[in-house]
C-alpha cells in the first residue's frame, strides 16, 4: 500500500539515501560525473535541503511502498500568485511505469490545489525521458531554455 507524507528536516538523512538510490542513476547518462557531484552538492547537501526547507519554503514529500521509502517531491511557490513549481519529483527505477509516479504527482497537485494553486510548472532536461511522462500527465513545453549546471 502506497503512502504519501510530508518530510520535515528529520528526514533529510532518508532524501539524502534516496538521492544516492535514485539521483545517481537516473543522471549517469545525462551529467558528467563533475556535473553529477556538483548538482548532488548544490540540491541534496544538508544545508541546501535544510535552506529548501526552512528558509526558501520548498514542501517535501516521501512516498513510501508500505515501509519502504520508494521516492520522494518538492514543490515550492513563485513569484507569480498562483504558480507554483514543482521542484523535484524522483522515483526508484523498479517503480517507474507502473503509476506509482502519477500517484506521487497527484499528491503535489492535491496540495497545490488546496492552496489556491493555478498552476504547476516545472524544468526538464530536454534528453531526460522523464519529459514523456510529464506531457503524459498533461504538462506542456511553454518555453526553452539553457541553464549551466556546473563549470558550463
């Protein structure tokens, strides 16, 4: 039975596991190692989860198979009344393509929803074939853009 619940700093520790489980795989191909340790440090280190969460307002969501942490999202707000963004959602590889992903991103629509949310966007690496799930989920390409990810 699937769960979703709201972490809180305690659970740093367990999105840091579950970075190490699903980040690294899922960005072997796609990074460099250099680019890899240095978006690993830059998002996942205890300090910017702990600036995520208490200073910058990102909500984290664990979802779990029964005990079993399988992944986990962030959304946070913008600028713009209304927009929020989602901010990260990640999912062991032996769940993906079964739905298990839509119900974790239900779970940020939910909440976004019940916060007078209007609006939901995101940024995707354009070779990262997660881009086909979210146009499956109805996301749509609104614009492009280069973003440097560590030493160009």
């Amino acid at each position: 039975m699937y769960q979703i619940r709201t972490a809180t700093i305690e659970d740093i520790p367990l999105i840091q596991q579950l970075t190490d489980e699903i980040w690294r795989p899922t960005y072997k191909d796609l990074m460099t190692p250099e680019q890899l340790e240095y978006m690993i440090a830059m998002m996942y280190s205890t300090a910017s989860l702990t600036s995520q969460m208490a200073e910058k307002q990102h909500e984290f969501l664990l979802l779990y198979d029964d005990q079993r942490p399988i992944g986990f999202a962030a959304y946070s707000t913008t600028d713009e009344t209304g927009i929020y963004k989602l901010q990260k959602i990640y999912l062991h590889g032996d769940y993906q393509g079964k739905g298990v992903g839509r119900l974790l991103l239900e779970g940020v629509i939910e909440r976004v929803k019940a916060a007078n949310g209007t609006m939901l966007e995101l940024d995707v690496k354009r070779d990262n074939k997660a881009r086909f799930f979210y146009e499956k989920q109805g996301f749509t390409i609104l614009k492009e853009k280069d973003t440097n990810i560590g030493n160009g």
